[in-house]
C-alpha cells in the first residue's frame, strides 16, 4: 500500500492560523516524491483504487441499510468561482454507486430558507446512515459571501461561526464523518477558466456576469476563507485547503481523501438476519 497519501492528507489539513498567499495553488514544494505529477498518473491511481472506493461505499450502505452501522460521510466543497466543485462531483464521486450518495447544490437561499436561521436549509440535507453526501456550497457561504459584498453585519457573521462549530460537533455525534474541503485556484488560473466560458458556446451557460465582480474581490474572498478556516477547523470537522490550478490534481486529492476516511470507518458486510443453510435447501428445491 502506497505511504504517500497519508502524507499527502496532513499537508493538506489545516492545523492553526493559515495563509492562503503562501499555499500552493499548483503544485506545492512539498508534494510526496511518490505521489503521482501527471494527469496520466493521477488517472492510473485513480483506477488502481477505484475498485477498493466502491467496495468500501458498498460496505458502508449495506451494513447501515440493516440497521448494523450509523456511519455516514459528508464531504463540503467550497471554492472561488471555476474552482472545480462540479468537476470533483463528475470525476470523484462518479466513481461511486450513485444510491449511495447525495449531491446537493446550494444557490441563493429561496424566501422559505431565508426564513430560517441560516443552518437549516443545511439540516435538511444531512445524509442519512451509510448515504456518502456531497454539498456544492454550503453553510459557509453565510460567513463568506456574507462577509465579502456585507449581506449581513460583521455583529452577525461572528456570531455565525461558533453555532457552525457547535452545528460541526453535533453532526460527529451522530456519526457523520465531515469533511470540509477549500479548493484553492489562483487569479491566473481562473481567468483562464472563465475566459474559456466566453470562447466556448457550449460552456456560456456556465458564466455569469457577476463572476467578474466577484474577480474584483478575489483577495477580500481570500480573507474570508481564511477567517473561517480559522475559526472552524476542528478535530471533530476538518478543513482541508487543496491545489486545484490542476484539475486531475485537486480530483487525486479529494479521492485519497474518500479512501482515507472509508478505510477508519472500516464497515464491515452485514451478518445475514436468516438461516443460510436453510435458505439454500429452500433456493435448491425451486430447480
């Protein structure tokens, strides 16, 4: 079994205060010498662990499906715009069996969400014991978007991250392995992301007008990850800052991650609730 993904995996964990200027949005310095530096390589380990990825999603919601497990995993994605959010759900958790798990993308909060505090539209998203989910966005959006274009009070805001900490402890109470996950682009690279939507007609209906603007704040969105990061990162719950310039990059990471988390929950197939020997006689005698 390779060494290098676990190394990998606490380089990428943020402990303490963190400077997104100084982590790499390429690759960083300190990549493990035997982890793979192309997209070729990333694909091979991708297919060399893929099998092992779907047998342990499979363990997982067979032994919750019989009442023997209450795991489940929860995997946030956050990022600038053209970070590679929807290319993770694509090329990760493709590889998975899609009963067991459940993406949802949060867009501007509906008049009923507003209604609430600002966690619930989260809560009613929770995977349910052995489901693996995945947010696209999250409730981190109300401390960051929040923050940057002021939708809401500094007063406010500061007051949002210790219930997300509390909210974090609660949902690892239950059995819910959370995984936060910043994918860090750089301003370079995003522009060509978003230059190529405007090239591309297939890819204009990725583009919004307000990309730019939300460009124009790139360092103030920068400040925010970094406060909220900061603030929320806990044993219980996890931020990992990961280099996403290089999509099959960021991807190879995210994976590492899924199998990491899946191989200490461990679950195992569940004991049949039935007499086998007698299920068999039982089968024989239909020939």
């Amino acid at each position: 079994m390779s060494e290098y993904p676990q190394n990998l995996l606490a380089r990428l964990r943020v402990v303490g205060e963190v400077d997104l200027s100084q982590r790499a949005t390429g690759e960083p310095d300190w990549w493990p010498k035997d982890a793979p530096r192309s997209k070729r390589k990333a694909a091979k380990r991708l297919e060399a662990i893929a099998a092992e990825l779907t047998e342990l999603q499979e363990r997982l919601f067979a032994s919750a499906l019989h009442g023997q497990l209450r795991d489940s995993l929860l995997l946030v994605l956050q990022g600038m715009d053209t970070a590679g959010k929807g290319g993770i759900v694509r090329h990760v958790m493709g590889l998975f069996d899609p009963q067991g798990v459940d993406h949802h993308a949060f867009k501007a909060p509906t008049d009923e969400e507003q209604a609430h505090d600002f966690l619930w539209r989260v809560q009613q998203r929770l995977p349910e014991p052995g489901i693996i989910g995945v947010f696209d966005r999250s409730h981190y959006e109300d401390v960051l978007i929040h923050r940057v274009q002021k939708l809401s009070s500094t007063q406010q805001i500061e007051a949002r991250y210790p219930k997300i900490v509390d909210f974090e402890h609660a949902l690892h109470e239950r059995g819910i392995h959370l995984h936060k996950v910043m994918l860090h682009i750089g301003p370079a690279e995003q522009y060509a992301r978003l230059s190529e939507r405007l090239d591309r007609e297939d890819k204009h209906w990725k583009y919004s007008p307000a990309d730019v603007e939300d460009r124009l704040l790139f360092a103030e969105y920068q400040r925010a990850y970094e406060l909220a990061i900061e603030r929320t990162a806990t044993v219980d719950a996890p931020w990992y800052v990961i280099p996403a310039d290089q999509k099959w990059r960021a991807r190879l990471c995210v994976a590492e991650l899924l199998l990491h988390t899946l191989r200490e929950i461990d679950p195992l197939w569940p004991k049949a609730d039935f007499d086998v020997a007698a299920e068999r006689k039982r089968l024989d005698a239909t020939k």
